[in-house]
C-alpha cells in the first residue's frame, strides 16, 4: 500500500496522534542538541544522536513490551501490530503492566519479541518501537532508575563504550559526548589506561571515538604517555592524525607549557601546516584557554601570536587576544589592518575590535588612524559587535606576556579612569567577539537565545500539522445555502 493511500486512510485522530509523536521526538531532539551545543560538554566529541535516556525523559510513557502477533495479525491500513505491556519503566498512571496496546512497526514482527515502546499523548497513547535484544532489555531497565550525578551516570555506561552491541556502544558514547569534562575528570578513578590505551591505538577505531579516548586520556594519562602521543601528532599518516583537535588537546593536558614549542613547530609557526591543521591546533589551544586549568593564558597567547604572521588565519585568534587580554600587540593590529588587500580584508574588523576593547591609550590613537584609512570597516565593527570584556585569567604563569600587559596597563591608569565603562560594568561576562564563522566556534561566543528557535521550529512544524489536516479534512467546514 502505498505511504500516500495509507494517510487517507487513516482516521484523523490517528494522524494527529503519530504527528504529535513526530513532531515531540522533533522538538525535544532539537532542543536537547541545541543546549548541548552551547553546554560545557565533552570539548572535542559530537554526539551521533539523541541518547535513550534523553527519549525517555521527553515521553509520556515508556514500557518494555512484546508482541502478541506476528506479521499476519499486522493491520493493513495503519501498520499496527498488538502489544502486550511487561513492564512499566516511565508513565504507570497512563498504561499498566498487562495492558495490550497497538504501535506501529513496519519491520518484522515474530510473536514474543520484545520492544521498548516510547509513547506520547495520554489521551490516545502513540507509540514509536524499538526492538530489544535480551541484554539491551536489561540496559534499558536500568536507565530510568541511574543517579542524577552526570558522573555516576558515566560509570555505568562506562562499561558499554565498547560493547559488542552497536546500540548500546553507540547510547554509551552519546552519552559521554554530552556529559561535561568535569563531569568526566571525575570519573577518572574508575578509567582503566591499560584498556583505554588499547582502545585508543586499535585501528579500526573511528575519529569521533578517538576524539573521547583522547580526551579521557588526558584525565588519567602522564608523562609516559607523550612519546606516542608526539609520534602521533609528527605522523605523516592521516589515520594517525585523525582527531587533531583532541590529540593536540590532550598532549598539552599531559605535557603542560613545555608541550607549547611543538605545537607552535608543526602547526602555528609551519606555515606549510595545513589550514585544517592549523584550525584544529587554535582549538585546541581555546580549549586550554577557557577549560584545561592546566596551563594559563599568558603563555597560550604566546603560541597565537605566531599565527598572526599568516595573514589568511590571523582573523581566526585575533578574538582570543581581546577575549584573554593579550594587549602587547597593538603595533601588530595596526599592520594587518593596513596591509590588508581584497583577499584578507576580513582581518579588519576583528582588528577594530580588538583596538576598542584595549585599555591602552595606543590602541586609541591606532582607531583614530585606522578610521581615516578604512571608516566602512571601523563603522562596521562599532554597529554590530559590543565592545569585547576580557575574560579573566585561568592561572599565574611567569609569561613575558603577562608582565608586559600588566606594566602597559598600570602605565595607561589615568587614561582608562576617564574612559566611560561599558554596559554591564567590569564584571559582565563576554559579548560576542566573531571574526569569522570559523571564529564563532569558541566557547566564548555568546549563544543566541534557544527559546525563540524552540519556538521558531515548534512554529514551523504546527504550520505544517495544520496544513496537513486541512488537506485530509477536505478545509474548514463553510455554511452552505
């Protein structure tokens, strides 16, 4: 039958009903992602998709059921098949444990299968399958009754991380994807390296993993680990390389600010280095910068300052000096402005930027020049970026940088005090600072607010749920003469 045939055949309340469920799993799949994305998670990992626990949170209902019938009891117009609930997990004042309900499943149906089934809609209970082997039951089971600890929810998908069932290795690494990295230092007791390491080095291991073990292993590795780890990063083979960003992350986790002069040889100050290289050494670096509290800004800075003689990234960490306040480069700014050309002339406004959130009277006296060069691009800068509000140090360091800024700073005192302050005062957290869309993938840049998309996407998605019912109810009823 076909899907177009099924649909007009279906009642109008059922419509409603699997509408509904679609459009549920839609809008919480959606939102959950969306606060993941701006959450302080798993810095180099990317969920593959929405975990169980995250569908069972958003559901009305969810049971472990089995199927009454096979495929010859299936209904023909809806694709419904008897279910018999055995276990109520989520929802016991809407279904109990006995009860047969109908869900739709179009794969195959043996009689005594076992399925999670995830409803919506009290009143008229939809449901959405999944079938169950018998140990994916039991994990199942147990996922409504984990802590609430983020950390102790990890020990136990812990041990599915490399189960040889690719549903559970999979929820088990979503899961982790999402977590935060405190949350993940904290289970560093219960991380066993000799396993991990295994995991790591096993060549069918896959990039997204490899970024998770990575970042694992810069909670419970030590200096024993960096000679792999530096073999890795000067392999020429890319499928050693695989995972940049976090095998970068996690040498300079292990080694410190000694580990910075071998970053800066093979992919800041290589100007060979490729630009995807080199984008994922800079993010590794922000990493450092706002969550590895293990080696402060002022030395951080000092890497980036080498990426600012390649004149096509230099609008890639120009924003991380504002933000870290990093002001021993006002001559710099100044330069690349100038000699900006077609090709680069992006580079400008970070320049501006960076200029207006200095405390220095230089980098004043630099605007006023650069205004007369370039006023579009200076005009640019001050309608849509707020002035940057540096962010404040991670630790102490014996950087060259650091002492110089604080000297630049002391002697610029009676400037600054006649500088009107920005609004929010010196405590408020930092605007948005964006050079590039590359740019804007620093944890500093501020998000926009989730609940107009939430409600942009739930806008969205009624439309069509209205649209649809007005095409299989023939529109709105009219009086007739």
């Amino acid at each position: 039958m076909s899907p177009i045939l099924l649909v007009q055949r279906m009642s109008i309340r059922q419509f409603f009903g699997s509408v509904l469920l679609i459009f549920t799993v839609l809008t919480a799949t959606f939102t959950v992602f969306f606060f993941q994305s701006h959450a302080v998670a798993c810095p180099f990992c990317s969920a593959v998709g929405q975990t169980l626990r995250q569908e069972m949170s958003v559901m009305d209902a969810v049971v472990i059921a089995t199927s009454v019938a096979g495929d010859a009891a299936r209904d023909p117009d809806t694709g419904e098949v008897r279910m018999r609930i055995e276990q109520v997990l989520k929802g016991g004042e809407f279904v109990k444990k006995g009860q047969e309900v109908n869900a739709i499943y179009y794969g195959d149906v043996l009689p005594g299968r076992r399925f999670m089934l995830s409803g919506v809609d009290p009143e008229e209970m939809q449901w959405s399958c999944l079938p169950l082997s018998e140990r994916a039951e039991a994990y199942v089971a147990k996922l409504t009754s984990l802590p609430d600890s983020e950390s102790e929810r990890l020990r136990f998908y812990y041990d599915y991380l490399q189960d040889e069932e690719t549903m559970l290795s999979r929820d088990a690494y979503d899961e982790f994807a999402i977590a935060p990295y405190a949350s993940l230092k904290e289970l560093k007791p219960a991380i066993d390296h000799a396993k991990l390491m295994e995991w790591l080095t096993d060549p069918e291991c896959s990039v997204d993993r490899k970024r998770l073990y990575l970042t694992m292993l810069g909670v419970v590795g030590d200096h024993s680990d960096l000679p792999i780890l530096e073999q890795m990063l000067r392999s020429s083979q890319k499928s050693s390389r695989s995972g940049l960003d976090a095998l970068v992350g996690c040498y300079l986790t292990l080694a410190g600010e000694e580990g910075l002069p071998v970053v800066n040889e093979l992919f800041l100050n290589n100007k060979k280095a490729s630009y995807a290289d080199t984008y994922a050494a800079i993010m590794a670096i922000r990493f450092h910068g706002t969550e590895g509290d293990v080696i402060p800004r002022s030395a951080l800075v000092e890497s980036l300052h080498h990426v600012l003689d390649r004149r096509d990234l230099a609008d890639l960490v120009i924003p991380d000096l504002a933000r870290w306040a990093d002001w021993s480069q006002v001559e710099r700014m100044k330069e690349l402005f100038l000699k900006a050309d077609p090709d680069n002339n992006w580079v400008r406004v970070p320049v501006v930027n960076y200029l207006r959130a200095c405390p220095l009277l230089e980098a004043k006296m630099a605007l006023e020049e650069l205004k007369k060069v370039d006023p579009d691009s200076v005009k640019r800068a001050n309608s849509f970026f707020s002035i940057p509000v540096p962010a404040q140090d991670t630790g102490s360091s014996s950087s060259s940088i650091k002492q110089k800024n604080e000297a630049k700073i002391a002697a610029a005192t009676d400037f600054d005090s006649n500088r009107k302050p920005s609004v929010g005062g010196p405590t408020a957290s930092a605007e948005p600072f964006i050079a590039s869309p590359l740019a804007s993938s620093s944890p500093a840049v501020e998000a926009a607010n989730p609940w107009r998309l939430v409600y942009v996407v739930s806008l969205a998605l009624s439309t069509i749920m209205i649209g649809q019912f007005l095409l299989l109810s023939g529109g709105p009823e009219t009086d007739r003469l």
